[in-house]
C-alpha cells in the first residue's frame, strides 16, 4: 500500500495449527501470519480513503498512459494523479445528484479503457458498488447479472441491447460521462468490510455467482501482491486484460499503490503499443506468452542456413537457462557464457523489437502456463512468474518469487494467506482477501466458504519447499473405465508444447483411453500447407493472423500425417494411462461467442463435447 501504510504493517510467522478439520490433511502451509487484531493500517481503510490518500501523495504524477489519436503514430498521453481524482469526483457527484445512493450498485460494460478506471473510482468515491458486466456476455446474460444485483444504472462504451437498457434507470455512455461538482461529494460512513464491488464469476457450468467483495478484500489483495511482486514510483504496467476481472483490476491497484503508471493499451495492437511503451511490469495471460513463442518458433521454421541455426541454438539455450534458474539453481561457468553470447546476438534483439527490453516482472495468470515456455521467458531475460488466485479471493493466493520460482508451480502462499488440502486433494485457502459472500446466494455460499476456508475447487499438491502445483480442477478429473485417474489439463499442456497445436481439449472420463480434439495453431498449420503445395486459403483477423482453414485441408493425407507425428511425440511425456489414443482436428479457434470458452478463456467442457459429439463419438467407435 502506500509507504506509511507498508510501514505500519504487522507480520509474524507463525502457523495456525487450531482450524485444521476432519476434511483438511497435515498438508499445507502458513505465511507471515497476524493474530486476528494486528489489521494493517490499509486494512482499516476503505476503498474511497485509499485512493484519496495516494492521490494527495502523487497528486502530480503519473496515474495512467492513455492512446492519442495520432494518425499511423503510436502515440500516448500522461493522466496525473490528481486529474483521474478530479474527474473520478465529478463523475461520483453527478452520480449522486441523479439520486444514486451509498450502498447502490452501479454496473459498468466495457472493454479495457482509461474511462473504465475512472468509473471504477468515482464509484469508491459515491460509496455505491460497481458491477461489471462483461462485455462477452449475451444479452439474456447481461440482463441476468443486472437483475440478480440490482444495478441501477449502467456504464457502457456502447449502446446495450434494448432488453438491458430497460432493466436499469439510466444508461451512461464512457464517451459522454456525466460532470458534477468534484467538491460535492457525499459524506460517507463506509467501513471496511462493507461490500465495495460485485465480480460475477464466467463459470464454466451454470449462471454465473456475483462474488461480494469488500474493501478490505481489494486492500489486502492489493497490498499481498506487493509483498511478493514490489511495484517502484518509476515503473510503467500494462493494462489491456479485462478490467471487468479482478488479475487487471487489482493490478492496476497495484500500480497505483506505489505511485507508479498504467498503460491503457488495446489487445488488436499489442505489439507496436508495448514497443511504444516499453513497460517495466507486464501483466497477461499464458496465451499471450505462448503466441509469442509460437510466433517465434514459425520465423524460425521459415529460415534457412546460419540464421537459423543461431536462432535454433539461442532457442536451446534460452531453455536450458532457464531450466537451471528454476527453483534457485545456478547456472554453470560455460552455460553463463553461452547465454550471455546467446543474449548479445538474440535476445537483446528480441527483446527490444517485443516491447520487453524495461520489464523487470511479469506476471501470468488466470489459467495455467508451461514450465518449458517459462524457461524460455527466463533465459531470454524476462523474469516471468506465475500467480494463483480466483475471484472469490481477489486475486492473489500463492504466487512465485521473482528471484526465486520453480517452473510447474505456482509459488508459495503469499503473506497472510493459509493453504490446506483437503483429503481429496482439494486446496483450501483462507485470508484476508477472501470475499465476503455470494451475493445473493446462501446456498453456493455454504458449499464454498466454511469457516472462513474457501474450497477452491482445484486439486494441488505441494513440493518439498512447499511450492503448490495445480493439478487440475476437481470437476475436470476424469477416471476412464479402467479406474485409472487422468488430469486432462496436464495432457493439454503437454500437446500445445508443439508449435502445430494452438490449443487442445481432452476427453477421458467414463472412457477407455484419452482422446484429443485439437485446434490447430493456424499460422503454422498455414505455412506447413504452402510447403507442400496444399491450398491453405486460412481465414485471418484484423491482424491478418489465421483463425482457421477449411475441413478439406484437415482431411489432407500429410496434415494428417503430420499430426499424428506431433502427437507421437507428446505421447512420449505422457503416462500411459494419459497418452492420447486418437485425436480430431478442428477447423477453427474454440470460442466465447459460441459458449465453448469462458470470458477468462477457460474450456467450457460440456458445451465443446456437445458441439463437437460426432467427431468425439467417431473417436470411439467400435471400441
């Protein structure tokens, strides 16, 4: 939090032996625990209070970086400190003419933008509790969320459909945001764990649960990352993953926290904004990384002679230093020398045309991520760590050291935070940060908080330094017809290692054998036709990147061919109860629009094997 706060914060290191109960084994671990009276100053603090305070501190710097039209240019503008508390306050006042009260919540429906923070803010500072509604969501899915928290008015960055528009008292738009005077606010009596946002989780099953989240929750969450994550004055973050999720949310806090910048950027032009920007602290998801190295894996292909093979050796070298990194290892005389070579010829290069060459930490999460794709990132010099956490914990639960990760894990609990497993192997985390409730629902509430321990619903094991591995989620774990217990997220990672798999899903339980479909990595898929003369005539995006090929190339005897290699080839890392039988390509990306992916990109298991059934089912005949 900011310094004087960090200053009067308590921490001891002692484990809380006393709420262990018949359902939880001796397994776990306990970080820089407090008694239950040693709050921190910022715990003590609400929403509106903290940002107040640093905006006095920081009043003339830096608050966020905001894309200027600048013709072809690349260009950004600097948002002080104090000009986002100045029309963070006339948006809360006007709010609070219109006759929206401390305690009413107040929705927002946008992508990622400057405007978005500025709301989010001027709700703190109205005392009313922000909603978001994700932007993917289906109309009958916004209205939902809307009517299940009672959202009286609606933020949005375009025109809802007319079935939303009716369920609140009065839409907004982000391009005309209401003006009222930032010296009348009204007087509020928050406290602490008074609900300060509603976060409506993208279940991969049923209607989403509004997690009721506290100012406490957002503070601790905030202030816990830091301890493991230090955010300077002078550094520069990444802001372009969802805002409407609590990763980007509480890592803007974050940064806003140390008195440092967030960079508003747009997913569609990622590349030339990071190299605008050249952010010291870049926060995304494993997909972002993987399409980097993917990228990087097809230029290679498509070189030839010395270039390539220096490229090939940097690519092995970048992996085997970082292998030597992981877990506090040290790389020997002769592999510091080639890696240093290897960095003066390749990565430095790298780095500076990727917008990477300031990043002094990156962060991951939201989904799992390979080891073998963080090696690469820590040999060719960024110090990418993985964070755990869920909505229901705003955020942070165990995340790994910058100087000092194991790669296949997620770290170690971070702080405050207590992890148990169940006997089943289910983690049980307590902490400041875990929400208050689900709103609106006692019974989902019972099943997942119990005294005070939310059941994660993945399955962990800890390593003997207690770093946790996630094995998978609980409802994913499936048991073929053998009795055999597979993990599918671990066969999925395993086959997205090949530069030809852009994605994948396994289907297992109830099963004789594990099977795949598989999304092709389209790019590479598309290059590998041009080598073989076969028409590959891809679908592109606005980038120009494909996103998918017709079934006729699948069907291809060398597509096919090439295929059942790679998997061949992924089979080698897998158990053999694990090993994919068969597999069945798919001809375009899964999908959020379709249902197939959540909003954070999580595989929708039942919606994929329903719409896919006749290419499951053909997997299976005969068997």
């Amino acid at each position: 939090m900011s310094e004087s706060a960090r200053r009067d914060a308590t921490t001891g290191d002692e484990r809380d032996e006393d709420v262990a109960t018949a359902e939880e084994s001796d397994a776990g671990t306990t970080a820089d625990k407090r008694t239950a009276d040693e709050t921190t100053a910022v715990e003590k603090q609400t929403m509106d209070e903290w940002f107040t305070g640093v905006a006095d501190e920081y009043a003339d710097r830096t608050l966020a970086l905001v894309r200027r039209d600048a013709g072809d240019e690349v260009a950004f503008e600097e948002r002080t400190f104090g000009d986002h508390y100045e029309r963070a306050a006339e948006v809360a006042s006007a709010l609070s003419s219109s006759g929206v009260e401390p305690g009413d919540r107040v929705g927002i429906r946008a992508d990622t933008c400057y405007e978005w923070s500025v709301v989010d803010v001027a709700a703190y500072l109205a005392g009313v509790v922000l909603v978001p509604v994700f932007p993917d969501f289906s109309p009958d899915q916004a209205t939902y969320v809307v009517e299940d928290a009672g959202i009286d008015a609606l933020f949005v960055e375009d025109d809802p459909a007319r079935q939303v528009a009716d369920a609140v008292d009065a839409v907004y738009r982000l391009d005309d945001l209401p003006r009222g005077n930032p010296d009348d606010l009204p007087d509020l009596n928050a406290a602490p764990d008074d609900v300060a946002t509603i976060i409506y989780t993208s279940g991969t099953t049923g209607d989403p649960k509004g997690c009721a989240i506290t100012h406490r929750n957002l503070l601790a969450g905030t202030e816990m990352i830091a301890t493991r994550l230090p955010v300077e004055a002078s550094d520069v973050g990444t802001c372009f993953l969802p805002l409407s999720h609590v990763f980007q949310r509480v890592g803007t806090y974050l940064f806003w926290d140390a008195g440092a910048s967030a960079a508003y950027m747009h997913p569609d032009d990622i590349k030339s904004e990071l190299r605008a920007v050249e952010p010291s602290v870049l926060i995304t998801v494993p997909r972002v990384y993987r399409r980097i190295y993917d990228r990087l894996q097809n230029r290679i292909a498509g070189m030839s002679g010395a270039k390539r093979r220096l490229l090939d050796w940097a690519d092995g070298v970048a992996h085997e230093y970082g292998e030597e990194l992981s877990g506090g290892g040290t790389p020997g005389p002769l592999l510091r020398v080639k890696h240093a070579l290897a960095d003066r010829l390749v990565f430095s290069k790298l780095r500076s045309e990727l917008g990477l060459t300031n990043v002094r930490h990156a962060i991951t999460g939201a989904a799992s991520i390979d080891a073998d794709l963080l090696h690469f990132f820590w040999g060719m010099g960024v110090p990418l760590c993985e964070v755990y956490g869920a909505t229901e914990t705003t955020g942070p639960v165990a995340s790994n050291y910058p100087d000092h990760f194991r790669a296949g894990t997620v770290g170690q609990p971070i702080g405050d935070g207590e992890v148990r497993l169940a006997d089943d192997g289910e983690i049980l985390y307590r902490g400041p940060n875990v929400m208050d409730r689900y709103w609106g629902d006692e019974q989902a509430t019972a099943e997942s908080l119990t005294d005070g321990w939310y059941h994660t619903g993945d399955i962990g094991e800890f390593d003997d330094e207690e770093f946790l591995q996630i094995v998978d989620r609980k409802k994913r774990i499936a048991v073929l017809d053998t009795g055999k217990t597979v993990a599918p997220t671990r066969i999925e990672s395993v086959l997205t290692r090949s530069r030809y798999i852009g994605d994948a899903m396994a289907v297992a339980d109830g099963r004789k054998f594990v099977t795949a479909l598989v999304q092709p990595n389209f790019e590479a898929l598309a290059d590998f036709a041009d080598e073989q003369g076969l028409d590959a005539d891809p679908t592109r995006d606005d980038e120009g990147t494909p996103v998918a090929v017709s079934e006729d190339l699948l069907q291809d005897g060398a597509v096919r061919n090439l295929y059942e290699e790679e998997i061949e080839e992924a089979n080698e890392s897998l158990a053999e109860s694990e090993t994919v039988g068969d597999f069945r390509l798919i001809s375009r990306e899964f999908s959020v629009e379709k249902g197939e992916l959540t909003p954070t990109l999580k595989k929708r298991q039942s919606e994929i094997e329903e719409r896919f059934a006749e290419k499951i089912g053909a997997m299976y005949e005969g068997t």
